[in-house]
C-alpha cells in the first residue's frame, strides 16, 4: 500500500509529535522540584528522603537506559514509546495515591524513571533516522519542547497546588497527559522505510539500500556499536554528560527550596524554574543549529561555560527579581548544555544505527542527574544550607568543558572501517560511480 506523498516531509510530522510527548510526559522528573516543600509540610519527610526519589528515578534511567537503547535499535522508537507511556500513567497515578514516602519511591523512582529512559532515548534515535540534512534544525526544535514541557508543567503544578494539592495534580497530569501521549504514539513511525519513503535529504549517498535479514541487521548493529564503544570520545561523551547533568540537576530540582529560603513565594518560586526552562528552550533550538554549522564540540564548550558560571550568582541572590534574572541567564547554558550530544555523535560516527550509544551517555547523564538531585537535600541536612551544594554544580559544568576539548576534533568520523568486522554478506554495496568505488 502507498501511502499518497506529503507536501511536507513527514520527517518534520515526526517532529512534531516528538515534542508533543516531550510536552506531555517527558517532563514530569524535570518539575519535581515543585513537590518537595508539600509533601515535606504534609508528611514531615525529610528533603533528603523526599529527593532519593529523584535519585532513584535517575539510577532507573541509568541502569535501563543501554537496554533501551537496544530495543529501539531492535525494535524502532514506536514500541518503545507505547511502555513509556503505560509506565507514566502507572507513576503518577502512583504518585497521587502515595502516603509513605517509599510510595514516591516506587512512583518516582520505577516508572517515571522508565518514562524518562524510553523518551529521551526512542525520540532523539528517531530523529538521527528521519534526517539526512537539516539534523541540527530538528533536533534543535525537538531539544526546545524538551525545554518547554517542564516550565508549562511546573507552573501548572504549582498553580495547582496552591488552590488544591499535590494528588489532584497528578491525577490531572495522570489522565489528562497520557491518553494524549497514547494517541500521538499511534501516528508515530521509527523509521522512513516503516512508510516506504526515503529520510529528508534523500537515500545516504554512496549505498545502496540493501534489505538484509533480521539476523544480519542485528548484526551490523552490534558490530558497529562495538566499534563506537572502543574510541576514547564515546567514554568521555558519557563522562561530559554525567558532569553537565550534575550540575543543573542541583539548580532545577533545588532551586524552589533555595529561592523559598531565601523569602520568595511558593508560587514565584515555581515561576523561577519554569522561567529557566522556558528560556532553555530558545538554547535547545539554537545550539544543534550553531553545532551542525560551527561544529559541536566548540559550541558545546561554551554553553558547559554558560551553565556553569551565572550559578554563582545564587550566593548572593536574594530578592524575588533576582532569581528570575538568575534563571534567564542561567536558562542560556542549561538549554545548550545537553543540545549537541546527536550531532557530536553523528560527526564522530556517521549515519547508522545510535540508540545503544544513546542509551549509554544517557545512563551517564541520569547517574549526574541521581547524584545531583540527591545530594543537595543531603548536605542541606547536615549544614542547614545549600552553599557546598552551589559550588559543586559550578565546578562540575567547568570541569565538563575542559574534558569536550580534550576529546578528538570532529571534521572526521572515526570508525570509517568499522564494517571490516563484518562478514562479505553483511556489509554494505557501494554504489556504482560513487566515491567509495
């Protein structure tokens, strides 16, 4: 069957209902910060015990994200999408049924974590699939929704929460976000060859597009991820993102408590986060785009620089007009921090197959996000303070910068022989008359 041939390429429908999960779902963990302080006056749990569930959450991702990343290789993102989706309504209705605080564990902790692993993973491979031109420009609309989602989420929970509580607004966020979730994911496709239709840009030049088996496709993508995880840039991309994530994990789960102790409202301290993350996403946009043009590793230096040093500010923040200046500057570096990482990786690996490679930086950046969500409500428990906890996140974003540019230049993909560990039947044919003959 044919399917009648769009005006618009459907690389950019894809696109487009990646950002509307991203909206949906994909940014429930990044709001969290926004419950610590009513569940801690409900229940008197400690910060410390309250935000182990982000930690968890985090590991979750961590330790699933490889095995996801597989199964989007294996299976494509659709699937994937569909157990994201039923494990978002498990968590929250989870979460708004919760009375000890292992209940937020389990939520938090289980299946929000699950959700956050089979988005960030199944949408960003996607997206390397349906592009062979203009990657930085869909990825950068895409990393903007992910920006986006968590400041309309965390202004509507905490609106929410100041004329109702903490259960309605899971409840709302429960039903509401995940029946539009499942019906975007029923329009979703993993791949351009799922409708017969080449990606934007064309077929990849110099191969033909060869129908191999199962068996052989499973495995070209294993040899070709063995050939990724042997170069010293994969390690250290998985490093960069455990440092970055640390870092802003500190800012977006701890700056409501920070800004709250320091005088300001519940509910301007809440407009605080979602204004950094609504400014995060111009950065999420416009950094794949600098990154595709001026090269990816430069640009992600400098917004590792961006997020790093305007945390300073908040030793000294302490007026309300202060910190939403804080979390537009700050929103500049935090939205380019993380936007980069598919173009780095296409630039140092070449049009193929990503998603265990993504699984993996990504268990990098959820281990930054655990121990930077955690920490900060343990040092707040030993010193009364979040100074110690400021530091770190300055220091981990400087000390990312300084390994990107250490890492190998990237006018050059490093695996060009990776098919040299293949049989003759799995490798690819050049085509005819092309550079490779």
């Amino acid at each position: 069957m044919h399917l009648p041939r769009l005006k618009i390429h459907y690389a950019w429908v894809i696109i487009g209902l990646s950002a509307l999960l991203y909206l949906g779902g994909g940014s429930i963990t990044q709001a969290f910060g926004v419950v610590i302080l009513p569940l801690q006056s409900e229940y008197g749990w400690s910060q410390g015990s309250i935000t182990l569930a982000y930690g968890i959450s985090a590991i979750m991702s961590a330790a699933l994200s490889p095995v996801i990343g597989m199964a989007t290789d294996r299976y494509g993102g659709r699937p994937v999408l569909f157990v994201g989706v039923a494990c978002f309504f498990i968590g929250t209705a989870v979460s708004a049924l919760a009375t000890d605080v292992w209940h937020i564990w389990l939520s938090y902790g289980l299946f929000l974590g699950v959700t956050q692993a089979c988005l960030n993973i199944a949408l960003i491979t996607t997206a390397t699939y349906w592009f062979r031109e203009k990657l930085g420009v869909g990825v950068g609309l895409l990393q903007c929704a992910q920006g986006v989602g968590p400041a309309g989420t965390t202004l509507l929970i905490g609106l929410l929460l100041a004329h109702y509580d903490w259960r309605v607004a899971f409840w709302s966020l429960g039903i509401g976000c995940g029946t539009a979730m499942a019906i975007v994911v029923f329009f979703f496709r993993s791949k351009p060859a799922d409708m017969g239709i080449d990606p934007f840009g064309g077929q990849w030049p110099g191969v033909v597009n060869q129908q191999f088996t199962r068996e052989i496709r499973m495995l070209r993508d294993k040899v070709r991820a063995a050939s990724i995880q042997s170069t010293s840039a994969f390690w250290k991309l998985v490093f960069i993102h455990y440092l970055g994530c640390l870092s802003h994990a500190i800012v977006i789960v701890y700056i409501i408590p920070i800004a709250v102790l320091a005088g300001v409202g519940p509910v301007a301290a809440a407009g605080v986060l979602s204004t950094l993350a609504l400014v995060s996403g111009l950065t999420r946009f416009l950094t794949p785009v600098l990154a595709d043009s001026f090269g990816a590793r430069g640009t992600m230096a400098v917004f590792y620089v961006l997020q790093g040093l305007p945390v300073l500010m908040l030793f000294w923040t302490n007026d309300t007009w202060n910190f939403y200046l804080f979390a537009v500057i700050f929103g500049i570096g935090y939205g380019g921090e993380g936007s980069a990482f598919p173009i780095i990786n296409r630039s140092y690996y070449g049009e193929g197959s990503l998603g265990r490679s993504f699984g993996w930086q990504l268990s990098g950046a959820m281990l930054g996000m655990a121990t930077g969500g955690w920490i900060g409500g343990v040092m707040f428990g030993f010193f009364g303070d979040y100074v110690l906890t400021i530091a770190l996140s300055v220091a981990t974003s400087l000390a990312g910068a300084v390994v990107i540019m250490s890492m190998d230049r990237t006018d050059r993909i490093l695996i060009l022989d990776w098919e040299e560990g293949l049989p003759d039947e799995a490798r690819s044919v050049p085509l005819r008359g092309s550079a490779a003959d």
